[in-house]
C-alpha cells in the first residue's frame, strides 16, 4: 500500500505506543483518526502537533465496551477523516491477576478492549470498507504461559488467533496482522530502572522502544502480499 494521503484508525492513539504509531503514520503522510477513553487533552494536543507536520489529525472518544459504541466510533471516524484504509486495535487495559484471583468481573474488564473491542471494530471496518489494512497490537506473551496476569494473556493469545481467523475470511481485500512487542514502556509511575529489571533476559539483550513497534507496523502496512502474519518485536524474547 501506499501509505501517504491514506486514513488510519488508531485505537488508544493518544499516549504511549499509540501515540507512537500515530506519530511513526504522519511522517509517512497518513491522516490520522486518534481514539481515546480519557486521554482527552493528550489526544487534541496530539492531533494539533501531527496537523503542523502536514497531515490531517482528529480525535474521537469512546467506551469500547459495546458493540454499539465500537460501530458507532468507526461511523464516526468516518464522519470526520472520510473513508479509512488503515485500522491499527492498539488500545487495551493490563492487570496483574493469578487465576484464583480472576473475577467475571475482571475478565469482562480485559475482555472487552483486548479483544471483543478489536473483533467488532475490524466487522464494523471490514464492512464500511472496500479494502485496507488492519494491524492488532499484541504481546510477547502468546508465546509463553505467564501466570500472573491470567486474563491479559487469555485475551493477547485468543486476539493472536482472531487474527489470523480474520486475515483468511477478509482476504483478499483486507490484510490482517498482528505485532506483538516485548516490554517497551514502564507502567505510570514507574521509572527505566523499573522496566530493566522486570524486562527479564532475550538474546539481543536490548530494551524495545515505542517506535521499533511503529516500524515494525509501518512495514506491515507497506506489503500488500503479507497477512496472517505475526512479527515479534521483543530482542527475540519469544525464543526463550
């Protein structure tokens, strides 16, 4: 795909690897939609930085926690940014959770963004749409069983499949893939120190940055002849 003059989707667009992305999507000249959940002033300031690089930029909230509100923020960026190509489900919510600790309750909180969210944003893309990409944002994880954090693993591992599910029922108009990074930022409050030690060991020995994820999603977009497809950016992590 030629990426420049083209429209994105950036779910949780507005901090950390989404905003990356965004970011990584202008300097190729992409317009961007920049979804958001609270990150309101983030997002506008966002929109307002990537507008002075030249491209169009537009930030749309919402819940992702209703196949209604998941149709009705792809109808909207449609509204305001025109037809979109791009769909990148970045957004997501990480607890620390062990299985005798998981609730219905905390299932449901992780399974609505990091998964349901994604699975009904690409139908509700795939069908206002004639073709385009869709990159979902996974994690290291789906090649491991961390028992630490239960439901985030369940939702990165089935959201993996989905994936690929979708990349052979959307062919051949649609490609889907996924990118699944290492640890790549500290949680809130948390300093460099912190994700060092928590990092744990992979064969590059190499902390991964936000716009090592962008790069590996900028080449993504660029093939048209790859979909199913799950790239690690994680120093080779996985291997592990």
């Amino acid at each position: 795909m030629e990426l420049k003059g083209q429209t994105a989707l950036v779910t949780g667009g507005a901090v950390r690897i989404g905003r990356a992305l965004c970011e990584a999507l202008a300097a190729e000249g992409v317009n961007v939609v920049v979804h958001y959940r609270h990150s309101g002033d983030e997002a506008q300031a966002l929109c307002a930085d990537l507008e002075r690089r030249g491209v169009r930029a537009w930030a749309v909230a919402a819940e992702l926690t209703s196949g209604a509100a998941c149709a009705d923020l792809v109808a909207r960026a449609t509204t305001v940014a025109g037809p979109l190509a791009i769909l990148i489900n970045n957004a997501a919510v990480f607890h620390k959770d062990h299985l005798l600790a998981t609730t219905e309750a905390k299932l449901l909180e992780e399974f609505w963004p990091n998964l349901f969210a994604p699975l009904l944003l690409m139908r509700a893309f795939a069908a206002g749409s004639a073709g385009g990409k869709i990159i979902n944002l996974l994690d290291r994880r789906i090649a491991g069983h961390d028992e630490t954090c239960v439901p985030y693993v369940l939702t990165k591992k089935a959201l993996a499949e989905l994936t690929l599910l979708a990349a052979r029922e959307l062919a051949p108009q649609f490609t889907v893939n996924g990118v699944a990074p290492g640890a790549v930022l500290p949680p809130p409050g948390r300093g460099a120190d912190y994700l060092h030690d928590q990092a744990g060991p992979s064969p590059l020995q190499k902390l991964i940055t936000p716009q090592a994820v962008a790069e590996a999603v900028l080449a993504l977009l660029r093939h048209d002849a790859l979909t199913g497809q799950i790239l690690f950016v994680d120093g080779g992590q996985h291997l592990l």
